[in-house]
C-alpha cells in the first residue's frame, strides 16, 4: 500500500497544481477584462479606417447590441449621423479561417461600400482580390434584389466569398435595420 501511495503521488500533485494555476489563471483572465475586450470591437481609429470605405458618409460608427442568433455576425455598428448602418461578418474564402470583412448600408439599403479588415488568403491571388480597391468600389451602389458584381478569374473563392457574404449582409439589413436605425 506505501509504494503504491509513492507511485501515484507525483501523478495527484502535479493534477493539483495543474488545477490551481488554471482557476488563477481564469480569474485573472476574467479581472482583467480580457473576454470583454475580445468582444469589444474595434477602436475609434480603426472604425473611423473602416468607415472610411464601408460608409463614407457617417462621421462615427457606434456599437450596437442586436438580438440574432446568426454566427458569421461579429459585429453591427450605426452611424451617429444617421448616415447607415456597417456589419462586420466572418466570410469564407479560400482559407478556412474566414475573412473579416465591413459591408456598409445607407439608411435606404444601398450598399455604400466594402472594406476587408482581415484574410489569411492566398498570397498573389486571392490578396490580389481583398487589396483591390476597384474590385471592392463595384459593390456601392448594389442593392440586394439587383446585386450585380464580377468575380475575379483565377480567385473565385475569395471574390466569390465576398460576393456571398454581401448577399448575407443584405439580409442581415433587412433583418435588423428596423433595430438598429429605428
């Protein structure tokens, strides 16, 4: 019985302390604020970098708490101006990690602009179609019941990806536009 005790003890300490440091560990994850600021969005710099192309028309991009169970939705901001509406969802590409992309909505609906916040796509293809700012400016103007928007020969999947994410996105407006902009 004493040698067995002396076998297995290193085992049961090393799980306590194992477990003592990963309670630590999440209560000073949880007093720091880490997880509310994972889920805090974006700064006002960035928002303002994003807004610039997604809604030019809005001087600032505030936060907005919606209730919908849709999982691709990161984020959902309204101008302070009254100038629209910007979702922030996760779109897939190529790259199995998902694009992060802005769509921005006037109050009408129509799309003012896109703006790729991040990708892991595929270096001189697919980059080619997140970084080209022609590409993305056909997408102003578009509405949902006459999106008309080319996909790039050779990266189908990323413009492709963004074409589908912005048919998302117009549902998505529909949805929670009354929520949002009232």
């Amino acid at each position: 019985m004493h040698k067995t005790w002396d076998l297995i003890r290193p085992t049961v300490i090393l799980v306590l302390v194992c477990a003592i440091v990963s309670g630590l560990l999440a209560l000073t994850y949880n007093a720091a604020g880490v997880a509310e600021l994972a889920n805090a969005g974006y700064s006002e710099e960035k928002l303002a970098e994003y807004a610039a192309v997604a809604l030019p028309e809005a001087d600032k991009l505030e936060q907005v708490e919606v209730e919908t169970d849709d999982k691709d939705l990161k984020f959902v901001y309204k101008a302070a101006n009254g100038a629209g509406m910007a979702l922030v969802l996760n779109v897939k590409g190529y790259d199995s990690t998902k694009m992060v992309i802005m769509y921005g909505f006037n109050a009408d609906g129509v799309m003012q602009g896109v703006t790729v916040i991040s990708d892991n796509e595929t270096p001189g293809i697919g980059k080619n179609v997140v970084g080209n700012t022609d590409y993305l400016a056909q997408y102003a103007g578009q509405t949902a019941d006459a999106l008309n928007v080319d996909t790039i020969s050779g990266a189908t999947k990323t413009s492709g990806g963004i074409k589908t994410g912005a048919e998302h996105a117009f549902a998505l407006f529909e949805e929670l536009s009354g929520e949002v902009l009232g």
